[in-house]
C-alpha cells in the first residue's frame, strides 16, 4: 500500500504539473480538494484521467468520484481494491 | 489641463531578455521559451504556484504582466470593472493546440488531458492575468497576420473614448514552438510631457516592440 501510494504522489506531481512539490510534501490523508494541495475542478478532470490511464479504472458516479478523490490514500485504496491486473 | 491615454510602462519578453520600460531586468543563455520562462519566475520569486499549470502562451503574458503591473497599483487606482486587457498575436494557440492534437492522435491511446485543453484558447492568456489582478473590464484577443499598432492604437483609443476603460493593459502576446513575443504597454489617460511617459500612439508603440527606444 506505501508503495502504491508513493508511485500515485508522483504520478499526481507529473500530471498535474506540481513541479514544485516534492512527494514527500505531499500528506497522504489529507483533502486534495479546496484545503490540503487546493485542487480545482479541472484537476479533479486530470486524476479522473490518470486513473483511466495509468489503472484501467473508471469512476461509476459522481459521489464515487467524491468519496475516491478525497485524498491519495482514498485514491489508493480505490486502485488497490479494484486494480486486478 | 487635458489628459489624454498615453503609454506609462512596458515590458517586453523576447530573445532570451525581459526588459521593463527602456531597462534590462533579466538575461538567460535558455533557448527552450518554457524553461527560460521558469527561470525568470524562480528568479523573481512570484510565489504563484498556478504558473505551473499554464501552458507556454499564458505563462509570457503572465510574466509580463507581473513586471508591468509592478508597483503600479492599479488595483487601489482604479475599479476592477475600469480595467481592460486587450491583446494580439498572429498564433492564436497554435502550440497548444498543437499538444492537444497529439494527446488524441492515437484513437487506441485516447486520453486528451483537462488541463491541457483549457489553454486551447487564446483568450485564456486574459483570463490568467484577470485573476491574479482581480481585472473585470473588457477583455478582447484578436489574431492578426502581423503586429498590428494601428489596430492596436485604433481599438484601445475607442475604448478610452466611450469611457468603457480608464486604464489598459494591451500588447502582443505571441507564443509558437520555440518563438515567442511578448510586448505589454500599460496605458492610462495622464498628462502629456511627465517623466517614463510616452505618446500612446503607432509609430511609438511599434518603436518599443521593436526596441529601437
């Protein structure tokens, strides 16, 4: 699980551009959205994307969307739970 | 004593240099328009972390846009409402265009990225600078073939005429591959013959696009 979860932080810093962020400034528990890393809608657009791509995962519904996307260990455990591959 | 728009400042952003009203404020040996770009933010210390997230388009007139509005106060001077952004370039966003293209060239690989689209308007380069200056006034990008400064003097005099603006940032903005152009000029109704003022109008407006003043 810390090891999806560190390869998740670097993805998220490459494809949100966050160049300035290391992942170990990234806090796993904490909201991604308005507090936390202060992401905005067309972020949440580019996770959504990132796991399409990089997981093979799709989101059902927006209060999915909601409950996945609330922080990296959220997003984790989402992929650890639905990622067989 | 009749006060007519006139330019008080300028910045240009071309070949490697950022120069702010007549004075060289940054050189750089980087080639590469977004790395050169990033130098100069770090350099200054901007502190706007969404400069990142812009392409290369937004990032020239964001920049130039920072050293132009520079203690200037425009914000405290005028309402947000008087303030307008009318700007140029032949591109459009062609280079992110571009980049988008490319993300859904392949319909097995079809993955076109959010972040990525949002800058496939020209016009977004206006809504950057908007934001950071909290600027609620017109807003207009034209594409034009060349660098236009009769246009450019034609448009923003009208604008100042039916009192839609009292202050405006205008310029070209133009950004293609590894070519780019910025050349902002801050314009605002003062009196003529005060110090760092210049005559709002073609000939002077192409003569500092040019640097040849």
């Amino acid at each position: 699980m810390e090891q999806l979860i560190a390869k998740l932080k670097s993805e998220i810093i490459e494809v949100l551009n966050l160049s300035e962020l290391s992942p170990d400034e990234i806090d796993e528990n904490a909201p991604l959205f308005v507090e936390g890393l202060g992401l905005d809608s067309i972020d949440a657009l580019e996770l959504i994307v990132l796991l399409e791509k990089n997981y093979g995962l799709k989101l059902g519904t927006a209060e999915e969307g909601k409950k996945v996307l609330r922080s990296v260990r959220s997003m984790a455990e989402f992929i650890r739970e639905n990622n067989k591959g | 004593m009749n006060e007519n728009p006139a330019i008080t400042g300028y910045c240009l952003i071309h070949d490697r240099q950022v120069v702010l009203s007549g004075d060289l404020l940054f050189t750089s040996n980087e080639k590469q328009p977004g790395a050169f770009f990033t130098e100069v933010y770090k350099n200054y210390s901007l502190n706007y972390p969404k400069f990142y997230k812009m392409d290369n388009l937004c990032k020239l007139g964001f920049l130039a846009s920072e050293f132009l509005l520079k203690d200037k106060e425009i914000t405290t001077r005028y309402s947000g409402e008087d303030v307008g952004i009318i700007l140029y370039n032949a591109a459009s966003s062609l280079d992110t265009d571009r980049n988008h293209q490319q993300s859904i060239q392949d319909r097995l690989a079809y993955f076109p990225s959010p972040s990525v689209f949002v800058y496939t308007l020209a016009n977004i380069v206006i809504g950057e600078i908007s934001i950071r200056h909290k600027i609620f006034g017109e807003g207009t990008f034209f594409v034009e073939e060349h660098f236009n400064p009769a246009l450019m003097h034609e448009y923003v005099s009208r604008l100042f005429n039916d009192e839609i603006v009292q202050c405006c940032i205008t310029g070209w903005v133009e950004l293609n591959e590894n070519n780019y152009h910025g050349a902002l000029y801050l314009i605002e109704k003062t009196s003529p013959g005060k110090e760092g003022i210049a005559i709002f109008e073609p000939q002077i407006i192409e003569d500092i696009y040019l640097q040849r003043r």
